[in-house]
C-alpha cells in the first residue's frame, strides 16, 4: 500500500436529533444524524400515523380513478 494517502481514521461522536450521543470511528470528526436506534419506530416498537387517506384520495383526485 501507498504511504499517506488514506485519511485519518479516528474517533468519531455521532450526535442524533432526539438528543442521544454515542461514539463510532469514522473520517470525520462528528456527524449528525436525524434518526437513530434509540428513537427509530422500529427499534422503540412505536408506529406513527401516516395520513394515508388523504394521499388516496389526491392520487384518486388527480388520476380520476373512482
């Protein structure tokens, strides 16, 4: 392998939106994710309501199924 071409790998703070921190190692020094295993409805077991009916009936609306 070439000498000094790869990039730092180092300690890394992943910093989530809801507030919970953990360290991983990566590249870059932080990063800053929206969702993480500690507040993703697949982890945590809770499912949001998604207004399905409304995109429906725009679709229906829109296409003029009926």
């Amino acid at each position: 392998m070439k000498a000094n071409i790869h990039p730092n790998y180092r300690r890394c703070v992943v910093t989530c939106a809801c507030g919970n921190t953990f360290e991983t190692r990566s590249t870059l020094p932080a990063i800053q994710v929206e969702v993480c295993s500690n507040c993703h409805p697949y982890y945590t077991g809770q499912q949001r309501l998604v207004d399905t009916a409304g995109r429906v009936e725009r679709f229906k609306r829109k296409y003029g199924m009926k």
